[in-house]
C-alpha cells in the first residue's frame, strides 16, 4: 500500500527526460524503456506481459516529455540571449542560461531567470520532493520551492548547507566564495572531486547542482563579500523584486562576517551564522543559540563583540556553535626567516595564513544542521533546539560590578565601557587564569578554579578606554597603586621603563585577545 502524500512515478528510467544527457525524442524514450522492459525477462509469457507494461510506463515517459517541450520546460535547447530575456523558439515559457556577469568588480555566472517558474504539478519533481512534501506539506515544501536562499562561504560548511539546501527543493539559490577547490580541501567539500581542484568552489557547486536539481535557478558568484558589493551579492534576484528570504554565513574571517551580519541586520534579513567547525570531533555538542550567548565558541565570541562595538548590535542573531573544546591549535603553512611574520603571507589582508586541522565529518554536520534550520523556518515548521546552558559563577558579575564603579570614579559614563559579562568570563578565566598578572604563577599553568574576591579588572593603559585588549586583572590593592601612579604625568610610561618584564607580558596577553578578536 502506498502512503498518502506518495507520489508515483512509474519507472525510475524515466527521469532521463529531464537530465541534461544527449536529447532523444520522445518515441526514442518509448521504445528504449519498453525494450529494456521486455529484455530484463526471460520467461516468454512475462516478457510479453513486460513489453506491454514497458510500453504503456514508455507512453507516460514521451507524453511527460512532449509536454515539457511545448511549455518550454526542456531548457537544454537555449538559442540566444535578446534584449528581454533569454529564451528560446516556441512557446513564451522560458528556462534559464548562464551569463557571466562582472558588476563592480565581482565576477559570478548568473542564471537569468526564466519567465515561469516551475510547478509542483511535474511528475518528477513530486516524485523527487515527495518525502518534504510528507514531512512540510504541500504549503510548507511551496514555500521551499519559491524560497531565495544565499550561502556566503563554501567550504566545509558552506558547502553541505548550500548542497541540502538545493537538496531540498529551494528554487533560487546564490552561492558566493572568492576561492577554489584545492586538494585539501576534498576531505570536507560536500561534492568537489579531484577534477574540480583549482576551480571557483561556486561554480563547482553550480555544476554538480545541474546534475542533482536542474530545474533550480543558481546564481554562482566568484567573490569575497565586501561592503561595496552589498547590494551586488545581497540584492534581489536578476529581473524581480524578491529579496533573500535567507542568508546563510558560512564565512571564517571575522571582518568579512560581521560586515555581513550588520549588512543582514540592516536589510532586515533573516540570517543563521555559523561558528568555529575546526579542531573538533564531537557532534552531540552543536547548539543553535542567540549570538548574545555564545561565548563558549572562540569565532562567534569574537563576532558578538565586534558586533557590538563596531554596529551596537547586541543580539537577535541565530548562531549555531559547538561548545567543545577545540582539540587542536592552528598551523602554520609555512616556516618563517628571520625577520619575518606570518603577515607578510597574507595573499589578502586580514585572512588567515594559518590553518586549523579539521575532521571533515563536522563541519558537514554543522552544514547539514544550517540547512535543516533554515529550510524549517521558511516552511513555517521550525524546532526549538536543546538550549545552551550556561553555569556563571557570582565571582564573575562581581568582576563587572568592580570594573563599572572604578570607570565611574574616573568620571566617565559606564555606558563607555566596551565589556560586558561574557567579556569579563572571557578575560578572567581565559586570559588571565583567575590570576593577577604579577603573580608569578600566572605564567605557569592555568587555573580552572580559584576564588576571585580579591581581584579587580582595571585600564592597563589609561589614556585607552576599557576594552578586551586594555583590561588587566590585578589584586584590588595593585589596581589601586596601577591607577594612582598611571594618573601621574608619564605615569604610565615610567610602570613600562621599571617593570620591563611586567609590561612585556602584559602586552603578550592583551595580544592573544587582538588575535582572538581579530582587533588591530
């Protein structure tokens, strides 16, 4: 018995109709799935009774076939690119063609849209979206269908969202990344073969998605997201007025991320980000969170503070991220001469030189689980996720309530200050152990638990304000004697020329949190 909601088609051969194969005719199909019918029996009685099945599936096949072809659904026989569109001899229905296009500087195929879209009345595609229609229903998996999705970033992650995505049945779909598939990278791309190496990972997804969902429109774009080309890569789809009904962030530089981000927040955007994928192995540990809480993940930490200090955005951004501990450190690619720095490899300032080891299992899971968060919200079906549980401890709100009334003695408004209690955990635990920095332990080993009564957060230099990279944590009586001989005229610069070793290692720590941030 066949469930409801199933719909039938009669011989998987006949999707053949549809693929971008050598074109055969319709009669040409017929008799192709009858023969193959009536060979594939060897009892002379069932071969018959096959022949005659095969023909009848073989009639449904061409009768499919002729129909596409009179609406213009056949989009394997494009002739030309006029002034109104691209479109091709008979009937006013249209498919679509790839145009090069180079607006601004950002390079991409574009598929021009047709005049029709496609319908959920073709066999088909019923039969290859069945199994969303059943878990959707016929209005969730249409508003799918008619969907306008952008994935920026398309690597391990980027790559398997857009891929289930597309999967999934969303018709418009933008993918965006200005580099190539490289033969490391073939542990994590969700489709890139060795044939694809040195290729735009764009439109190696646009390729391999032609073979999947041909009737999809893709919009490949070869580009870094940057501000300038907002309107080019976030704009609306070729010829209409529809929007982005999503946007997905997959990307790994932090400026390049919140510049998209705010950009999202600011068009009003729906917009999922995705975290740190790299260094780690456990999959029962992904959560969806609000970025306001999402401290626990080193990339989405550095977003939500940049966020908020360079865009006053504090929060209602979804993100999903893995509180497990990263298990491995970055690596550099190259070994360094004397007198050189990892930045002077930097092919475009600001990204990476060094890379992360990555078992390429996760970020395919962070992929997937982006898909399945975005695809629910646009059917209208989404899930309320595990909540991300975070245990603080009293010491920490105490650190804050210090820091807020030693900025209020020196005259300045607490609204000033660039921290908040994420940042606070963040700077005690992780940056300085729980420990002052003049402790002598602290350059030793690091503290998973110590009592914090007697510790103040304070400006290591004054004349900053008091942000992550200008915080110290010192006992409260040394914050004291800090801030009243930093008062002085040349106060602070005669602490450096005393306490070299101090000041040297006071400078290492607030460097990690530069690096971490991704400050200058």
């Amino acid at each position: 018995m066949v469930p409801r909601g199933t719909f039938v088609v009669s011989d998987p051969r006949k999707v053949r109709a549809r693929g971008r194969a050598a074109p055969e005719s319709p009669a040409v199909a017929a008799v192709a799935v009858a023969v193959a019918a009536m060979t594939t029996t060897t009892h002379s009685t069932s071969a018959v009774a096959a022949f005659v099945a095969g023909a009848f599936v073989a009639g449904a096949v061409a009768a499919t076939a002729l129909r596409r072809r009179v609406r213009g659904d056949d989009f394997g026989d494009v002739v030309g690119v006029g002034g109104g569109g691209v479109g091709r001899g008979g009937g006013d229905a249209v498919r679509c063609v790839n145009v090069e296009r180079d607006v601004g500087g950002v390079r991409g195929v574009a598929t021009v849209p047709s005049t029709s879209a496609f319908d959920m009345s073709d066999e088909i595609l019923r039969e290859q979206f069945t199994r969303n229609v059943q878990f959707f229903g016929e209005c969730g998996q249409s508003a799918v269908r008619d969907a306008f999705v952008v994935v920026v970033g398309l690597g391990g992650v980027g790559s398997h969202a857009a891929h289930m995505i597309l999967r999934s049945g969303v018709g418009k779909l933008r993918v965006i990344d200005f580099d190539q598939v490289s033969l490391s990278s073939l542990n994590r791309h969700a489709t890139a073969t060795r044939a694809d190496v040195g290729t735009a990972k764009a439109t190696c997804l646009k390729k391999h998605f032609a073979e999947i969902y041909p009737e999809a429109d893709v919009d490949a774009r070869v580009a870094m997201y940057e501000a300038d080309a907002e309107e080019e890569l976030l704009g609306s789809w070729f010829g209409t007025s529809q929007e982005p009904d999503f946007v997905v962030d997959c990307i790994d530089n932090i400026d390049t991320k919140i510049a998209l981000l705010a950009a999202c927040v600011r068009r009003n955007i729906r917009v999922v980000t995705s975290g740190g994928a790299g260094a780690k192995c456990d999959p029962t540990r992904l959560r969806f969170a609000d970025i306001a809480d999402c401290a626990a993940d080193p990339l989405a930490r550095a977003v939500r503070y940049r966020l908020n200090k360079e865009y006053k955005i504090q929060g209602g951004i979804t993100a999903l991220i893995s509180i497990e501990k990263q298990r491995c450190e970055l690596v550099a690619e190259m070994e360094l001469k004397e007198g050189e720095t990892l930045s002077d490899y930097q092919v475009i300032p600001n990204f990476r030189v060094r890379t992360i080891p990555v078992l390429g299992c996760v970020p395919a899971i962070f992929g997937m689980a982006l898909a399945s968060h975005v695809l629910t919200e646009i059917a209208e079906a989404p899930f309320d996720g595990e909540p991300l549980i975070v245990l603080r401890s009293k010491q920490y709100d105490t650190q804050l309530d210090r820091l807020r009334e030693r900025e209020n003695e020196r005259g300045r408004e607490v609204a000033n200050m660039a921290v908040d209690l994420e940042d606070v955990i963040y700077l005690v635990r992780e940056v300085w152990s729980a420990l002052s920095a003049r402790d002598t332990s602290n350059k030793r080993l690091k503290a998973y638990w110590r009592n914090t009564s007697g510790l103040s957060l304070t400006r290591w230099d004054p004349a900053k304000g008091a942000t992550l990279d200008n915080l110290v944590l010192l006992t409260t009586d040394e914050a004291d004697a800090h801030d009243a001989k930093c008062a002085l005229e040349g106060g602070f610069v005669a602490l450096c020329d005393e306490e070299p070793d101090l000041a040297a290692f006071v400078a290492s720590r607030l460097n990690r949190v530069k690096l971490d941030f991704g400050l200058p």
